[in-house]
C-alpha cells in the first residue's frame, strides 16, 4: 500500500532549495524568469549529456519547472485534503441522521403494531364478552376473527356436552312431605316448614 505524502517534507525541501522561478536556456539552469542574461543569473546547474543532447534539454526543464510545481502541487493536495475532510464530516453527520431516521421509523413501527395489537385484543375481549352475555356481537375485526370463531366452536361444544349431560340425568327428582298438621300426637314434628301441607286423605289443608 502506498504510504500517504509527508507534505511537510516535501515543503520543507522546497523551501530550503535555490528560491524561485528557476530557467534554462537548455542545458543549464539558472535563478530568475528568463528575461536577465545568464551571466546575471545566478546558476543552478546543468543537465548537459554528451550522448542525449535533447534529453539533457527535457531534464533541465522538467527541474527548472519543478521549483514552482512542486510547491504548487503541495499545495493543491492540501486543498483537497482538506475538501476530502470536509465531505467525510458531512458525510458522517449524514450517517447519524440517516442511522436516527431508521430508528425513529422503526420505533413508529413498533408502537403502530403494538397499537394494533391491543385494538385487535380489546375487540376480541368485547367480542367474546358480547356472545358470553348473548348480546349482539356486531362485526368482528378481520384481524381476530379466526380466533373468535375458534372461541365459539369451544363454546358450543361446551354447551352441547353439559345439554347432553343434563338430559341424561333425567329431570331432578321431587320430595314430596305429606304431614298431618292437625296430629294430636305429642312427638309428631313437622320435618318440612313451608311445605304445602296435605291430610291424610291427601287433599291439601291451609297452613296455619
């Protein structure tokens, strides 16, 4: 991986070189703009080859042109540096507020489900309260009708066994007390206080 340029290094040599702008008359170098005779200038160096003349030339004002490019350079990536930086803090505040958006969102959804859920609840409750007290039910919410229906199939099966049961039984069994109220005898005792009273002939007699 490429190590990220040390820009304060890259000035500092920048810096500590020949001061700018630097020349060339094709070979040499030289401190000034170009419009001073050479002889005036102060010399930087050459790049003279006997074996590539045009390539000594290209060399000298590659370095010639270096001395303000270089600075220029460094200066340009500082600036998008610190663009760079700039759009990551807005792109980071942009996360935060996305992140807090979807958990808002989420939220809502959350209580809007669990707002249904108690409505869906309540109606089922009053559904079942309704048909338990034999009132008119209405119509049941989408949402609970299966289980109201499942409520009521338990229901009626529930009924039907305990109407089966009860028939089965046969009707209660009746006690019939058949006292003489107008016994002279001492021990009678009348073992059913408010039962209609009959003679001994079996017709009923008025209580006293």
């Amino acid at each position: 991986m490429t190590q990220p340029l040390d820009l304060d290094q890259i000035e500092a040599r920048a810096a500590a070189a020949t001061p700018g702008p630097w020349t060339t008359d094709g070979w040499e170098i030289y401190q000034g703009d170009g419009n001073s005779a050479p002889d005036l200038m102060a010399w930087v160096g050459e790049t003279c080859r006997a074996d590539d003349y045009d390539g000594s030339r290209n060399d000298a004002a590659f370095i010639a042109h270096a001395r303000e490019d270089v600075a220029a350079m460094a200066a340009e990536i500082r600036r998008l540096r610190a663009e760079l930086d700039s759009l990551q803090a807005h792109f980071d505040q942009a996360i935060k507020g996305f992140n807090a958006s979807a958990l808002e969102i989420t939220q809502l959804r959350t209580e809007r489900a669990r707002t249904r859920a108690e409505g869906a609840i309540e109606a089922l409750r009053s559904a079942a309260e309704n048909v338990r007290l034999g009132t008119a039910v209405g119509p049941i919410p989408v949402e609970v009708r299966p289980t109201v229906d499942a409520w009521l199939c338990r229901l009626a099966e529930q009924r039907l066994t305990r109407a089966r049961r009860d028939a089965a039984a046969g009707p209660a069994a009746v006690e019939t007390h058949i006292v003489a109220d107008d016994s002279s005898d001492p021990e009678h005792i009348d073992d059913c206080p408010g039962c209609e009273a009959f003679t001994l002939t079996g017709h009923r007699a008025a209580r006293p």
